[in-house]
C-alpha cells in the first residue's frame, strides 16, 4: 500500500512520491507503475468512490497539468472547432453517476494466466461525473454525411516515440449518445490530474479504455480510429474460446459494453467477525441494462436470498446491496454474490477466458472467521 495523495495534485512531482511523506488514504500500487492504482476492494460498500481511492489506470503517466489545454475537433465537419475547458460553459451542464471499469480488471483471476496489469478487483469505481454531452459539441460543429466514427486523441505521449500514442475511437452513434460526456469535474471537485484534467470523456456502460483523458483532439471520420490501442487492444474473441487458445486480431471484436458484476465489499476476505449480526454489502452494475437483482449464498451456491438494493438503478451505474443475517455460533463463514441485470443477463460462476483477461464478472466469494 502506498500513499498518493500527493501525486493526484502534483502533477509532475508524481514519480517522486516515495519522498513525500503525507497521511491519507491509500491505494494499491501494481507493478511498481506509479501510474496505475487500484482501490482497496473494502470501498465497494458504498454508491460514490471518494476521489482519493479512486482507482488510476494509464498506459503511460499524466502530460504536465494544462488547465487550459486546448480541444480541437475536426474532420469531416462544417465548422472546425478549438475550444478550452471555459468555452464548454455556453454548453449545458450534465452531472451523472456511473462506473468507471478497466477492462482488465479481475485479469489476475485468469486461468490460466494471461499478461497484463494483475488487478483483481480494485479498477474500478463510481463517481458523479459532470461536464458537457459531446453530442452538443459534434452538433455545435455540423457532422457532415458519411461520417460514421470519431477518432480521439489524449495528450500524454508514450516513454519512446517508438511506442505507439494512445489514439482510441468509437462509432458516432456512441459519441453521439446524450449519456457521453466530455468531463471537468468528478465527484463534484475539478478533475485532478490523474483522472484526466482539464477534460476526460465519460462513456457510461463502456469500459475504461473509452474514457479518454488529458483529451485533446477529437476527429470525426468515415472509418474507425487506426493504431494498436484499437487494431490490436481491447479486443475480444468474436466467439467463446476455450481457457488458453491463442487467437488471431481477424477473429476479434472491439470490447465495448461492461458486462453484469457484482463484487462484495465486506465482509473482507480473510476477515475477522464477532458473534452475533452480520452484513454482506457490495456492488452491482451492468453496462447493458439497470441491474434486477442481486442474491448472496452462505453455502456455496446452492440456496440463494435476494440482497436488498439501495441507490438509483441505471445503466452503467452501481447500486449498493445488503443482505444481513444472524451467526449464532463461532466458525467459518463464506458468502458468494450473484447479479442478474434487466436485459436477464446474469453474472456468470465462472468468468468467460480470453487471452488478455479482459471483462472477468465472476461471482465473488469470501470467507471470513466468527469468534465468540
Ligand atoms: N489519454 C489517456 N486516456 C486514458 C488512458 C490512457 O492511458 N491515456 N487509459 C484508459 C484506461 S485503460 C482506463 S481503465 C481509464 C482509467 O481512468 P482513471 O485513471 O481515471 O481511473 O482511463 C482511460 N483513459
Ligand atoms: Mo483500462
């Protein structure tokens, strides 16, 4: 566990927060990357994630922090456009909540093992997120016909030129969804640094990688945005395979949606518990649809209790649920949670295998000891 407070608010004084002795609540460093943080899995208790243990995942660190880093958009558009963070206020201003999800995260649980960030469950949170539709800035320029993508571009640069820049994309129709943000505040607070300040998008129901950051350059166009990241990354088999199979770029897909999940905040696993009333809270979201329910089993799988749900039900947006219950005498206890989402899709026992990891939703179990 590593402190890093002060790397949300230093900008380029990040890398050496080893030196920097603040309190403050913590993160979970991976890798020894200082750029990517996964939150203690006990915060998923709760509707909003605070700031400071929001998880932080980036290919290559934040660029130095630009309050008035200029966003163009052009391509196939009657009125090219550069505007700054302050130019978004003659748009109106949306606030929503939703989950921001890598989609690797539970990668770790992959068997067998795949390469990448080992996360387990903390990439992922949910915050309120504010800033402007970006439907009403590809409006504001005039989307010309047979353009059919947009392609999107953050400022930070990789470590050699030789590494590949972080260029995402997605069909017009997503960019053009009214839930599809381009974002200056999370949590109420003026975006931090490494959460993608001046300006992020927000792309509720989509995976992480879509939420681009420090962002800079949007360009609409015929064809879907060209290099690794799309061509090569955040792909999935078009069809199941079977745990290991290696499979070639032409039977892929783009990852897009966040499948069903729900993860158990508390008790911890490995924990301790006194005699008497306990309480089994987590999270459940699905990008496809409001979840439905959520049921916890204290035997393995075999009888299942709905949880109670607290918060809004929405796409893309966690809701908190609950189930409490009795242990009368000392022992070992395990609970396991299942979500079902309105669309019926249902957390699956076991996590569907590809080659990077990507999108695991397994159920989540844990075991904890009850002592007189
Ligand atoms: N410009 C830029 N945007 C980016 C990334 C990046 O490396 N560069 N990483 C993406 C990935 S993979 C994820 S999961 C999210 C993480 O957002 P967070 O750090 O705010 O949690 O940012 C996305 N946006
Ligand atoms: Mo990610």
């Amino acid at each position: 566990m590593i402190r890093r407070r002060e790397f949300l608010g230093l900008g380029a004084l990040a890398l050496a927060w080893p030196r920097l002795g603040f309190g403050g609540e913590t993160l979970l460093a991976h890798m020894a990357r200082p750029q990517d943080w996964a939150t203690p899995t006990e915060y998923f208790d709760r509707l909003i994630t605070p700031t400071p243990v929001f998880f932080v995942r980036s290919h290559f660190g934040p660029p130095a922090l630009r309050p008035d880093r200029r966003l163009t958009i052009d391509g196939l558009v009657d009125k090219p456009l550069e505007l700054g963070a302050a130019d978004l206020k003659t748009f109106e201003e949306v606030t929503l909540t939703g989950v921001l999800q890598c989609s690797g995260n539970g990668r770790a649980l992959s068997q067998p093992r795949v390469p990448g960030v080992q996360w387990e469950h903390g990439a992922m949170g949910q915050a309120t997120w504010t800033g402007v539709r970006l439907k009403d800035l590809l409006e504001r320029v005039g989307v010309q016909a047979g353009a059919a993508h947009l392609r999107i571009v953050g400022a930070d640069l990789p470590p050699k030129p030789a590494v590949p820049r972080y260029v995402r994309g997605m069909p017009l129709a997503r960019a053009l969804d009214p839930t599809t943000l381009v974002a200056y505040r999370m949590n109420g607070e003026p975006l931090g640094l490494a959460h993608g300040a001046p300006l992020r998008l927000v792309v509720p129901g989509w995976t992480g990688n879509h939420w681009v950051k420090w962002l800079s350059a949007l360009r609409v166009q015929k064809d879907e945005a060209e290099g690794f990241y799309m061509q090569t990354g955040y792909r999935v088999p078009k069809s199941p395979v079977a745990p290991g199979t290696v499979v070639p770029p032409a039977d892929t897909v783009s990852l897009t949606t966040l499948p069903v999940k729900s993860i158990i905040g508390r008790p911890s696993d490995g924990g301790v518990a006194k005699v008497g009333p306990q309480e089994v809270v987590g999270v459940a979201f699905s990008g496809a649809a409001a979840i439905a329910k959520v049921e916890v089993s204290l035997d393995g799988g075999k009888r299942w209790t709905e949880a109670a749900l607290e918060g809004e039900p929405g796409l893309g947006r966690w809701q908190v649920f609950r189930h409490r219950f009795d242990a009368a005498q000392p022992g070992t206890l395990h609970a396991v949670a299942r979500a079902t989402d309105q669309s019926g899709a249902a957390q699956p026992e076991k996590a569907q295998w590809n080659p990077s990891g990507y999108l695991w939703n397994a159920w989540h179990a844990v075991s904890w000891t009850v002592t007189a």
